[in-house]
C-alpha cells in the first residue's frame, strides 16, 4: 500500500483548469507514460496467465474489483467526497471506454499471444494523435507525423500482416484500440477533476457493471492463483492513475508515440513467462518503434527551447 500511496503522491494533486506546461511537463509526462505502459503490461501477462484457466469476464472483473478494494484502503472515508465530479457524463463515457478496452484485449489473449496482441492495440497512438488534432485542437506538425508514422511502420513489421496475426481474435484488440484511444482522450477532456476522482470513477463503475456479468462465467479461484488476481488489480491501479497523470499535464500527441513501447515489454514477458521468445523481426520493429518515439521527443524538446 505504501508503494501506491507513493504514487499518489508522486503525481500529486491536479489544479483545476491546468493546461500541459513547456518541456518540463512534456518530459514528465513522457516519463509517466512509458511507466504507466510498463505496469499496463506487467497487468497484461497476468491477464494472459489468468485467462488460460478462467474466463476472461471473471479476470476482467477482478482487475476492477482489486482496484476498488485498493483505493478504499488508500482513501478510505475520502472516497465519497473525492468521486465527485464536476463532468459526470464525461467521467461515465471514460469508464466505459476503459472497460471495453480491457474486456476486448484480456479477452484476446486467449487465443493469441501477449506481443501479438500487444502490437494491434499499440496502433492506439496514431488513433490518439489524429484525435487530438480533431477534437482537442492540438497542432500536428510534421515531426509528428513522421514520428507518429515510423512508429506505426515498426508496428506492422512485428505484426506481420498475412502470416497468422490477423486471425478473428485479432480484431479485439483492434477494435480495443479505438476504445483506448477514445479514454485517452476524454482523459484530457476531464482534467479540472482530480486524479483521485478519475481513477475512482473508472474502478467503481467498472466494478458495478463486472460484478453484474461475472455471476454467469464464474469459477473457483485456486489459492495459488490468488496473488496473481490481486497483482493485476495493484499493476491496473497504478498504471491508470499514472496514464491519466501523463494526459493531464502533456499533450497527448507528444505522449502517444510512447505507448508503442509496450511491445518491447510484452515481448520481454512473453519471454520471461510464457516462453514465447521474440524473433528478429519483433526486435526489428521494436527498435524502430522505440526510436520514433526518442525521435519525437527529442525534436519537441528542442523547438520547445527555441520558442522559449
């Protein structure tokens, strides 16, 4: 607990009405998002564990329910003041969003591998970038462009179009990028609400609207399979309260080449736990990824130093 109220408290508490800063707050932001997708991930592989032996609508449940249990312990009588919002409407969408990414990925994992599916829903950030530019009225320069394109090409070199990624289960996470990229977005749109009301407003209604489906698909929990339900609702908080940190104080066509990092850590982990060790042409297009990100950044940074 005291590694989640460190979280907290190192994203501190948001001001009404804060517009993304200069460098400063696009670095932290950028630094925030790349540990955030590193937790989403660590989430992922107990999902992907979890899924080979009970459905995915009672996994999906537990992330949510962990996740309340969590927050309750964090802030404890605070939580009926701190849920109130000051967007309600905007903050139900958000939920929502959020519920049907995780319940379209988790449920894609069991039947295709944690890189595989990574890869397909890592095209979220072109989704986010060209979002932003459509609906937030953030600029798309051409770096962004390029970097937003490298990044998608990568992409398709570890998806590899053709041989055997894009089977059925694959349009989950497809169609789980659209909804990811959509949370991002109204993430933004919601910022004059503290983080703590966010992710409250995510985990509770994600717990209420789980616990009405669960019933029907339920299976006894094995003791040893315990810690890894509650380790996919600690990684799932933590990683949720850092995303929406990042989107508040950085503008997320600058963040959304840092999702793609996720596909370096699911092919660690699919690695590490499943044994499914990436080939050359995952690395390939891992590298490529990872670069178009430091591309992008490193330009923002420097136009940023210019302007000032």
């Amino acid at each position: 607990m005291r590694t989640l109220a460190r979280a907290f408290a190192l994203m501190g508490a948001q001001r009404p009405g804060a517009q993304p800063g200069g460098t400063g707050s696009q670095g932290t932001g950028i630094l925030l998002i790349c540990l955030a997708v590193l937790c989403f991930t660590l989430m992922d592989a107990c999902a992907k564990h979890l899924t080979q032996d009970y459905h995915a609508a009672q996994v999906v449940w537990a992330r949510f329910v962990v996740n309340v249990a969590l927050l309750a312990l964090l802030f404890r009588g605070r939580m009926p003041a701190l849920i109130r919002s000051s967007q309600p409407g905007l903050q139900f969408g958000r939920a929502l969003t959020q519920i049907a990414s995780v319940a379209l990925f988790f449920t894609s994992l069991q039947f295709i591998g944690l890189a595989e599916a990574t890869a397909i829903m890592d095209t979220n950030p072109v989704l986010i970038t060209l979002g932003a530019a459509l609906f937030l009225g953030e600029r798309i320069g051409l770096r962004r462009i390029l970097g937003i394109g490298a990044a998608l090409a990568g992409a398709m070199i570890v998806i590899r179009p053709g041989m055997g990624v894009f089977q059925p289960a694959a349009l989950l996470p497809m169609i789980g990028a659209f909804t990811y990229a959509a949370n991002a977005l109204l993430t933004r749109m919601v910022r004059s609400d503290s983080i703590a009301t966010s992710v409250l407003w995510s985990a509770v209604t994600g717990a209420i609207l789980t616990s009405a489906v669960v019933p029907f698909f339920w299976q006894p929990i094995g003791t040893g399979d315990l810690w890894v339900f509650v380790a996919l609702g600690v990684f799932g908080t933590i990683s949720q309260a850092l995303l929406i940190r990042a989107f508040t104080i950085a503008e997320a066509g600058v963040l959304a080449p840092f999702g793609y990092t996720g596909l370096v850590w699911a092919g660690l982990w699919g690695w590490l736990f499943f044994g499914q060790l990436p080939d050359n042409w995952t690395i390939t297009g891992a590298a490529i990824i990872v670069g178009a990100g430091l591309y992008v950044w490193w330009r923002e940074a420097r136009a940023a130093r210019m302007d000032g």
